[in-house]
C-alpha cells in the first residue's frame, strides 16, 4: 500500500513530474529549506545523510575537494587531525609517485635517496659540536659539489668539488670551461691570504704576524713550514727528476741541497736585458760569482782603490781585486796588502806608495842613498837632476846655470843593477865678492855605462873677473857686464844621454862694448838665461826650468839664476828684472811679484830643485836697496833624484820599504 505522511513515503516506486513545469523536483523541510533536489542535471541533497549502506559504482564527491571511491581510496586535497588511529600507512618513510622510498627514517636520522633540491638555505644547528657526514657504505668514494656559476646541475666543467677518493685522498678541484680555475684562500670577506692557480703557482700575501715571521717586521708575507716536532725541516722542489731542498736540520745548519745533474743558481733580474746570474755552485764543485769563474778558479769583481778607501768593510781578512792596481788585495794588520803568492823588496830614498803618484810607487832621493830591488821591475821612469851653480859675486855678478836634467821614461825598459848608488849633488857655492860662483855638483844613478848623470849648473862670474863668461854646465851661467863679447856658460846636458831627453840651456850672454850694464840671467832646464845685447838697466832672468810629472804632479825643475840688479828696474825691460827662472831659480830682486811663479825669493837656488844662485851687486845706491846679494853671490840649490815604477808588477807583489 501506498502512502505519503507528513514526515514519510512508503510504497511508491516513482515520481513523475508534469510537463510544462521547471522539470525538478524538490523536498523541503518544515521552515521551507530546501534538502533534496531532482533535476535532470542529477541529484542535490544538502546535509547529512545517514545510511547503513551504500552502493557506488566509482567516486562519491564529498565537496569539491574529497572523493570517496569504490576501492577503498579517499582522495582529498588536505587532511586535518592527528592521524593516530589509521592503519595502513608507514609513517617511517616519504616516498615518491611510483611508491620508491626517498627518504626512510631511522633510530640515527634519515636516508636520501636520490637527487634533492633545497630552494633556500639549509642550516645543520644543534648543541654541541655539529658534524655533516657524507659517506660511501661501499668504499665507492664521497664527494661534494658545489655549482655556483651556471645552471647548479653539478654536471660539466663548470663546477667544484670535495672529493674523498676510494684511495682514501682528499681531492679539492675547481673547474670551469676553460680550464683555467683558482682556487683563493681568504681570511674575511675581502682579505686574500693565498691562491693556487691553474698553472700550480702558489701565491702568498698579506701580512705574516706569527711567530716565526717576526724577525723581519711586522708587515712581512711568507710561508712558514714548521719543524711538528720532526728531526728535519725541508721545502722540496722538483721538476721530473731535478729536486732542490731547502733544510732546516736539528743540529741547527741549514742546507740547500741540488739533486739534479745540473748547477744550483743564484740570480737577481739587475738592469733589464743583463745577465741576472749572480752566484752559481756548479755541478763539477766550482764556484762561480757573477758568472765570472771558469774551472778551477776564483774571479772577484773588480773594485778601485778610491771606493776601496770609502766603501769597502776592512774587517781582516777582507778579500778584493783592486782594478787600479790590477792587484789581489786582503786586508791585514790594519792595511791593505797585495799579493801574488811573490813579493819583490825595494827600498831606497822617500817611498810613496800609491799615494803622491796614483798606480805607482815612487823613491826621492834628496841627498845620497841606494835604491835596491831584488827582482826585476817592469815600467821603471828615473829622473835625475844635476844641482844649481853659484851666483858671482859682487860687482855685476852673473846668474848661476841650473843643474842639467836627465828624464828617462818607461820605454825602452831601463835595467836597474842593484844595489844602484844615488848621488844627490850639493849645489855650488855663490863667488864671494870680486870672485865667481861654483859649479854645482852631479847627480847620479847608477853606475857603470848604464849611470843616468844630471850635470851640475854653471858658476856665474863677477865684474873682476879673473874671467867673464859665464861657466859651462848642465845648463851655462850667465856672462858678467865686462866690455866687449861675453857669452854665457855653454850647457853640457844635452846629448848626454843615448835614451831619455836631456834638459839644459846656456846662461844669457852680454853683447855690448860698454861695461857695468845688466849682467846675463843663469840658463835653465827649459829655456836659456836672458842676454843683455844693449844698454839696459837691471839684471838678466834667469831661464825657466822644465815641467816634469814623475813625482805625481807637474813640478818645475832647474831654474836658471838671476843676474844682479845694476843701477835700477825702473826703467828695465820684465825679462831684467833679477828674477829667477820657474823651478827653484834665485831671484836678485827682494820684492818679486806674484806674477813670477816659482823662483825661489831668498836668492839661492831652491834646495832639491836644481835651481842656480842669483848675483850679487851692492855698488850703486840705487841698487843696494833691490838687491838679495849684496856682496857675495847666492848658493845653487842641491840636485834630486826621483825613481817611478808602477805599482803591479809582473814578477810579484811589490813590499817597499
């Protein structure tokens, strides 16, 4: 039976709609809620339904987000609740769409499996000390990879890697497309302290403030290799076969050690495009410094002795090659000695040694000695020079001739015998009044036909005669003012010798009737003594002497003597002005000029200069007062002897004392 109640249906099978009406039907509660809907787009029931059974062939929509399924599955877009009472779920473990397990959890933490991707940082934070463990359970190696500069795959050559090998070493590798990676140490965000290029170049910077740096500053880069308590501290270089060490051994040496078959080299890059090897240790145990030693030898860079004197450490024992003596030099007992491992002792006179003269050690003779030599010396130069003669006395006395002077150069090579006798001749006396003046005494060198001989100047006359002209000598005495033809002394040096230049001139004639004008000047060295061919108030120059270099510095030589000065010098030509000639040549006048160089004032000859005596003439009162001699004549100056040879010389090292 079919019923329809307020609240139930019972027994009607179906319900059919009229046409024309919105083709749905509708149930609705008391309060006109609409909870059930038919229509033909299906059925809408809005609620809770209760039911003891339900027969669904595939998915029951709950919402829009929940699928009810015939076998069991619930499909939902989210889940809320605990979950402490469903079954069938391993809650131990993620697993992928195809159901493999990718990470599985254990007592000690989890397993990954698989590639896994973190978009944001990743921090490894807890108490204590935190450890990141990647492990190999097979020994197949471990290795993290870091991929910041393309596309983070790990994949290529653009990318880094920390690498636990199966053969238990630790490889740290950069890479990148060009093969051309390095790898940089910093200290902060901005402080590079070191880098390993890709050419194996390890580059150091930075400041070093530890302590095994500090003994070069505080501001000192470096690389400090530690002894970690071991025997020996070595830095090995190699190269195939080739191995350098650098050793710090225990007991406190320290070692470079070469284990190639070539040589161990020193160098500094110096100016650019030079040769930059400054010490080299070769193979075959020589020692080269600054590439300048062949087998078996030792070459020192050349010093001269002026930066020896200012710069070289005179510490004893000090070792130089003097390029200006051409000479090995150590330095020992407080000077400088050189050696050849042969010294050849000389002695005689004044001995300079490289100083007066630079290269050469020079002997002056001022009075008589011997000059001795026990080997042959090469480069010898003598000079000997004969001394002045006397000025002539009073009246109208004559100037003295200088000593005649002989220079005997290097070349030809003079033979020394030695012992060779030195005589240094005394300069002659000056005529007393109305007499003439000596003649200066020879100087000499030597013996036997090699003697070199400087002739002694001329003696001057005196007005009473006995005789006028002047003295022959090394160089001649002027003639007194005795009427008619008088010459002076002739000179006698010249052609004396066969080698060297002989040095002397004649002393100045007077050539004039009338008697009792200016006398003639004594001859020098380098010129002859002045004449008097006319009336002429004064007294004849004497010549000048001849400039030599021997001693070290250009000295003048063998002044010839002035006449003495008759009546006035005003008026009187400048070559009558009782002057003596340049080198040691006495002057008659008592107030010369300066524009007179090198005569000598007081009258006589200067003493080791050759030089001749001035004349004496105290007659006229307008003279008395110019002249130096008055009634005597002035002495000559005593002669000189100077031997020059350099200071290397090839049969030893030179001792001279």
């Amino acid at each position: 039976m079919s019923q329809i109640n307020q609240k139930s249906i019972s027994g009607i099978t179906s319900i059919t709609t009229p046409a024309g009406v919105d083709n749905q039907l509708t149930v609705h509660t008391f309060d006109t809620t609409e909870k059930f809907k038919v229509s033909p787009g299906g059925v809408n029931v809005t609620g809770v339904i209760t039911a003891t059974a339900a027969d669904i062939d595939d998915f029951l929509d709950v919402g829009s987000n929940i699928k009810l399924g015939n076998a069991g599955v619930i499909t939902a877009t989210s889940f809320s609740g605990s979950g402490a009472n469903l079954t069938g779920i391993d809650a131990t473990a993620i697993k992928d769409s195809g159901g493999n397990v990718k990470i599985q959890a254990q007592a000690s933490g989890a397993v990954y499996t698989g590639i896994h991707t973190f978009t944001n940082e990743t921090h490894i934070v807890k108490a204590d000390s935190s450890t990141f463990l990647v492990g190999s359970t097979n020994a197949g190696g471990a290795t993290i990879a870091l991929d910041g500069d393309s596309n983070g795959d790990g994949g290529g050559a653009d990318y880094s890697f920390f690498q636990h090998n199966s053969d238990g070493d630790l490889y740290i590798v950069a890479d990148n497309p060009s093969n051309a990676s390095t790898i940089k140490f910093y200290t902060n965000n901005s402080s590079e302290k070191m880098r390993l290029n890709n050419e194996g170049q390890l580059k150091l910077s930075g400041n070093n403030t530890g302590n095994h740096m500090m003994g070069f500053g505080s501001n000192v880069g470096g690389l400090t290799i530690d002894d970690v308590g071991n025997q020996h501290t070595a830095l090995e270089v190699t190269h195939g076969s080739n191995k350098f060490y650098q050793v710090c051994s225990s007991n406190n040496n320290n070692y470079f050690s070469s284990y190639g078959t070539g040589d161990l080299i020193f160098e500094h890059t110096g100016t650019a495009g030079g040769n930059r090897v400054r010490l080299s240790l070769l193979a075959n145990g020589n020692v080269s410094v600054a590439n300048t030693i062949t087998s078996n030898q030792i070459t020192l860079n050349s010093t001269s002795t002026t930066v020896r004197n200012t710069g070289v450490s005179t510490a004893a024992g000090t070792l130089i090659f003097n390029s200006t003596l051409n000479n090995l030099q150590v330095y020992s007992d407080n000077k400088w000695v050189s050696f050849s491992g042969k010294q050849i002792n000389v002695s005689g006179g004044t001995i300079s040694n490289n100083v007066a003269r630079n290269g050469y050690i020079t002997h002056t003779f001022t009075s008589p000695g011997t000059f001795s030599t026990d080997a042959a010396l090469e480069g010898v130069e003598i000079m000997v020079v004969g001394a002045g003669g006397g000025g002539g006395g009073h009246r109208y006395g004559s100037g003295g001739g200088a000593g005649g002077v002989i220079m005997r150069p290097a070349s030809p090579a003079y033979p020394i015998s030695s012992p060779a006798p030195v005589v240094v001749g005394s300069g002659g006396a000056g005529g007393p009044s109305n007499g003439s003046g000596s003649d200066g005494q020879n100087s000499t060198f030597g013996s036997g036909p090699m003697q070199l001989i400087g002739k002694g100047g001329g003696g001057g006359k005196s007005y009473d005669g006995p005789s006028y002209p002047g003295n022959p000598g090394g160089s001649g005495a002027g003639a007194t003012s005795r009427g008619g033809s008088r010459p002076g002394g002739s000179a006698t040096q010249p052609g004396t010798h066969g080698a060297g230049t002989d040095y002397g001139n004649r002393g100045g004639n007077y050539t004039m009737p009338g008697n009792g004008w200016a006398p003639g000047g004594g001859g020098g060295a380098g010129a002859q003594g002045v004449d008097t061919p006319t009336s002429i108030n004064g007294g004849g120059n004497g010549g000048n002497g001849v400039q030599l270099s021997i001693s070290g510095s250009a000295t003048y030589y063998a002044g010839g003597g002035a006449a003495g000065i008759y009546n006035t010098i005003s008026p009187a030509p400048s070559n009558h002005q009782g002057i003596g000639g340049n080198g040691g040549g006495g002057s008659a006048l008592n107030s010369v000029p300066g524009s007179y160089p090198g005569h000598s004032a007081p009258g006589s000859g200067a003493a080791n200069s050759g030089g001749g005596g001035c004349g004496a003439h105290g007659q006229n009162p307008g003279s008395i007062p110019l002249n130096n001699a008055l009634s005597a004549g002035k002495a000559g100056g005593s002669g000189i002897v100077i031997v020059a040879y350099p200071t290397n010389q090839p049969e030893g090292d030179v001792n001279a004392t």
